[in-house]
C-alpha cells in the first residue's frame, strides 16, 4: 500500500514537473515579439517583402519602404523597413500622415495608435526628466532632421505629443517612439501635423555601449565645470 502511494506521489510531481516546464517553453514562444504579419527582428528583406501586404514602392541596399496604405485604420499611412549590416530587420518606421490644416486628424491617428500600443504593451515607459531615452528609433531620428529643417525655413516646430516604450523580450530588446510634432500655430490652416512612430531593435551589448557613452559625456560635461 505504501510503495503504491510513493509511486502515485512520484507519477504526480513528474505530471507537475510536464506541466510547469510546458508552462515555462509557452511562457518562453510568447516572449517573442513579432510585428503586423508575423514580421520580427530576425527577418532578412527578402522575408519581410514575402510577408508585408502593402507593395514595396522603394528598395535600396538596406531599405525597404511601402507604397502608402491603410495602417491601423488610418488611410496614406506607409512604412520603412531598416536591415542591419547582417541583413536582418533592426528598425520599423510608420508614417501616418501629414494632416494639412487639420490638425483634428492628427490628434485622433495619435490616439488611434497611442491606444493600440497600450492596449498591446501597456503603459509607456517613463523616463527620469522626461527625456528620451537613450535607445531611440528612426521616429526620434526622423523628428529631430525636420525640426531643423523647419527652423531653416522660419518656422518653430512644436512637440504635440509623445510616448515610449521599452520592451524585453527573450529574443530581443524594442524601443518604440509614438510622436505628434508640428510648427507652432497648429490651428493655422497652412500648417502641417506628423504622426510617427518606430520600433528600434537592440541588444544588451547595444544598450550597454550607449549607456557607457552617456556616462563619459557626463563625466566630461562635470570635468568642464
């Protein structure tokens, strides 16, 4: 009777061991992230062309960019794939639009896609003074080229709204950018408003070596003092 019940016990923790180690391999599938069509950061070009549904309208050794679409319900929206050097996806940049003198547009594709991020990732990441962080994307990237190309042209540019997220994952590291930017004077009818966001794949190494370079800059910037 009693090898009866140490042979049950021993039947019934090699069930639970089954179990928690199914659990942990599932809990481990779903820590992977993937983007719209299953596309993730270890897709080559070739994959990314199979698995995007919007036709690719411009190709370079390292891009990929979409003819303009339909992108979170939001119409004339496109996107930007970046390859690495070793030829797999390393950033995702998607435009949604410029909304010439309604700027009601842009607020409402903001939140369109501010609430699908949370609603995904939860709530965005929240940074020490409000700062970027010091991983960013192509959207950070492409913000800060038009603010002072909208200086060259008179105009002051103006941060409408952002957020940021930083995820981990078990395969990888992801950045995303949410922004809304115009001039100054939105209300204006000859004004334009962007809404932007970028998904930046990054390693630990990446993320370290950055970190390390904005410490030196730290330390130099107190030396100088």
């Amino acid at each position: 009777m009693i090898e009866v019940i140490v042979t049950m016990k021993r039947g019934l923790i090699c069930v639970l061991l089954i179990v928690l180690l199914l659990a942990a391999f599932s809990s481990g599938v779903a820590e992977n992230f993937s983007l719209r069509n299953g596309i993730t950061c270890s897709d080559t070009m070739s994959s990314v062309e199979e698995k995007e549904s919007l036709s690719i309208a411009e190709k370079t050794e390292n891009t990929l960019k979409t003819v303009e679409g339909t992108i979170a319900s939001i119409d004339k929206s496109y996107i930007v794939y970046t390859f690495s050097s070793d030829k797999t996806l390393e950033d995702v940049y998607m435009d949604f639009g410029v909304h010439i003198g309604k700027p009601e547009q842009a607020i409402s594709a903001y939140s369109t896609v501010y609430e699908a991020l949370s609603s995904k990732y939860g709530k965005p990441s929240t940074i020490e003074g409000g700062s970027w962080y010091v991983i960013y994307g192509s959207a950070v990237e492409r913000y800060a080229s038009n603010v002072s190309f909208l200086k060259g042209l008179g105009l002051t540019p103006s941060l409408q709204d952002c957020a940021q997220w930083i995820l981990r994952y078990d395969d990888i590291n992801v950045k995303i950018d949410l922004i809304r930017y115009a001039p100054n004077g939105v209300s204006s009818k000859s004004v334009s408003s962007d809404v932007i966001v970028s998904y930046h794949f990054f390693t630990d190494e990446e993320e370290q070596n950055a970190l390390n370079v904005l410490k030196d800059q730290k330390q130099s910037n107190q030396d100088d003092l």
